[in-house]
C-alpha cells in the first residue's frame, strides 16, 4: 500500500515517519486545489494520512485566513481526489460544550475559531467523501525529536518549568505520540467516520500532574489554575473496532520506560 503523509517533519508526522513506510509529501502551504490535485497525481498514493494543519490557537485567531485554508480548504482538496484520506482533527471541538465530558462522537460545539475550521473540514469532507476518516486527536506529548521542530507538550512542559499550573476541574486526553503512530496502520482500515482518538483519563489534569511530580520526583511547583473545560472524550466507537488506548498514565509510564527517565 501507498501511502501519501503529509506534514512529515510536524510533530505527529515525523512518528507516523518512524512507525510506517511512507511516501513524504511536500508542503503544503500555498498551494491551490489544481496543485494539491496534481502532487497527488504525480505521487499515486493508495490512502493519505494528512496531518498538517496550523493548531496554534492564538495564531488561528489572528491569521483567519490562513487558518481556513490549513484547516478546512487543504483537507479538503485532498479528498477531492479521489484517494481515502484519514485527517487528524481535534478535541478541541469539544471546547464549547455546557455539559461535563466525556464527550462521544455525536457530541461538538467550538469555543475558538481553531475548532470552528476543524468542525467545519469534518462534516465538508465527509459530505465530500464518506469513506474519510476523521480523528478528533487528543493533546499529545513525546521527548523532543532530533531533526524535527519541537513544540511544548504536557510531558515536556513538566519536566523543562519550576512552575506550572492545571485545572482540578478539567479532564483531558493527553496521550502518548508515539501509540498515536503505532496505532495508524490499524486506522487505515476503518470505515469511514468521526473518531475519538487518544487516551481516556479519570485524574483531573492537576491531578495527573501531581501524578506525575510524584512518580518522577520532579521539584516542580504545580497550583490549581481554577476552572478549565472538559476536554474528556469517550472511545467507546473507536473500541468497536478493535482500537484502544492505554490510559494517560499507562501511556506515560510507557513513555518514562521508553526514554528511561525514571531514576534508577
């Protein structure tokens, strides 16, 4: 099977990069619907996996157009072609919901314009195309990868701070990358749809950081940062096909084992 990544260097790319054999795409940025069609044609993938997007939540707001066409029009002309696309989304979809998580597939209401372009790219390109598979992606975390940008993440943000802050009122998916990546060749065979895509999780986030303070022995200050949505996502639907998660703290146990970080 041929398959088409793009945003092979980002951060969720450059670990499918590891875990699977891939074709690299090119940037993406710029390009027009007849240059997206003509990349694909040239490449003649069986599927793309499309992880590139702009996520920067504060940047969307400030460049709304560039956000719409990362977010929505990209994605969107990749389906056109006519290859099975499988799209990383987000939790943040989730963001404007009034009732607590966690939150299953038939639930969405953005509270920022990021989740706004992600909700809009889910439903155009199934309408597009049924058979695409959307992935509403937890927040992930890994160690820093070397040759690749590296951005702040839960894990890496815990280890790098003196002082951090996390909500006792908010639940959060966070999840480990690289069982995100390993788990793809999997996706690639599921039908066509919206899934939840990550670790569940019953800690608060501040508790999950105290969590992991204590199994690290991280002299880190960590203080209540008040309330924080829900961001929780049920997996019962991804489940149903054989796809699970470990929980956030088997993933990141998993992660302290895979980078031995754990003193002794």
């Amino acid at each position: 099977m041929r398959i088409l990544l793009t945003g092979p260097t980002g951060f969720v790319g450059a670990r499918i990069m590891d875990a699977l054999p891939v074709i690299p795409a090119p940037s993406l940025r710029g390009m027009e619907e007849s240059q997206v069609r003509q990349m694909v044609g040239e490449l003649e993938p069986d599927v793309i996996i499309h992880t590139a997007a702009l996520s920067d939540i504060g940047q969307c707001r400030e460049m709304p157009d560039e956000s719409y066409h990362a977010n929505v029009e990209l994605p969107l002309w990749l389906v056109r072609t006519g290859v099975r696309t499988v799209i990383f989304s987000s939790d943040q979809v989730y963001s404007g919901l009034p009732e607590p998580g966690p939150y299953t597939e038939r639930q969405a209401k953005p509270a920022n314009l990021y989740a706004e372009h992600k909700l809009e790219m889910e439903q155009r390109t199934l309408d597009a195309a049924p058979e695409t598979v959307l992935l509403r992606a937890a927040w992930m975390y890994d160690m820093p990868r070397y040759g690749c940008r590296n951005r702040g993440n839960f894990l890496v943000n815990m280890l790098r701070q003196e002082e951090i802050a996390f909500s006792s009122t908010q639940l959060r998916s966070v999840t480990y990358v690289r069982e995100v990546a390993a788990k793809m060749e999997k996706v690639l065979h599921l039908p066509g749809g919206v899934y939840n895509f990550g670790s569940e999780n019953t800690l608060s986030m501040l508790d999950t950081a105290r969590w992991l303070a204590e199994t690290l022995r991280l002299r880190i200050r960590i203080r209540d940062a008040g309330p924080r949505h829900d961001l929780a996502m049920d997996t019962g639907k991804l489940k149903s096909f054989g796809l699970s998660f470990s929980s956030v703290q088997e993933g990141l146990m998993q992660c302290i084992r895979d980078y031995s970080l754990m003193e002794g």
